[in-house]
C-alpha cells in the first residue's frame, strides 16, 4: 500500500471477520494489500472493544468563534498595513481572548 489513507469501516469488518474464520494476520494482510502491523493493530483494539470502527480524533481546540474570526479579518483589512502583532494586541484588547 504506497499511499496513506484511512480503512473504511466495511473494510475493517471484513479484515477481523477473515480473522475470526481462522485466517493468519499476515495472510489477510497479504489479501488486502495491508501492513500487517495495521492489521494486528486492528485485530487487537477489536478484541478489547470489541468494535472495529474508528475512533475520531478531536484535534486541537478552537480558541476563537466564527464571530470572532470575522473580526479579526475586518480589523486587519481595515488598516492594511497593520503587524500581526497589533492585530492580535487589539484583539486582545476587544475581547480579552490570547491569539496567535
């Protein structure tokens, strides 16, 4: 498998159901074009949740609203030759709220 990408949930279904038949990690993960490590992980994360979907990952918090953000770009495009640095000190200024 030369590109990265996510396992669709079908797809992880079928993966542990080949196991669940008796099939070997390696030979499934031959099957599907797959490491066999991704497989083995699969097939260990199902036998301890006992699911085989994937788990969302939440990523980094948004520390501004889309109210806010949209003041932030009329503030800058209001004086254009304003630093990124007074934007953000104005802003903090406005709404007491740290950017960067």
């Amino acid at each position: 498998m030369s590109s990265r990408h996510h396992i669709d949930d079908f797809m992880r279904g079928r993966i542990v159901g080949k196991i669940e038949e008796g099939r070997k990690i390696t030979d499934v993960a031959k099957e599907f074009d797959i490491a066999h490590s991704v497989v083995s992980r699969l097939w260990k994360s199902f036998k301890i949740t006992g699911m085989c979907s994937r788990r969302h990952g939440g990523g980094r918090v948004r520390s501004t609203t889309p109210a806010e953000d949209r003041y932030i770009v009329q503030s800058a495009k209001r004086k254009r030759r304003t630093t990124a640095q007074q934007v953000a000190n104005q802003f903090l200024a406005a709404s007491g709220k740290q950017i960067s």
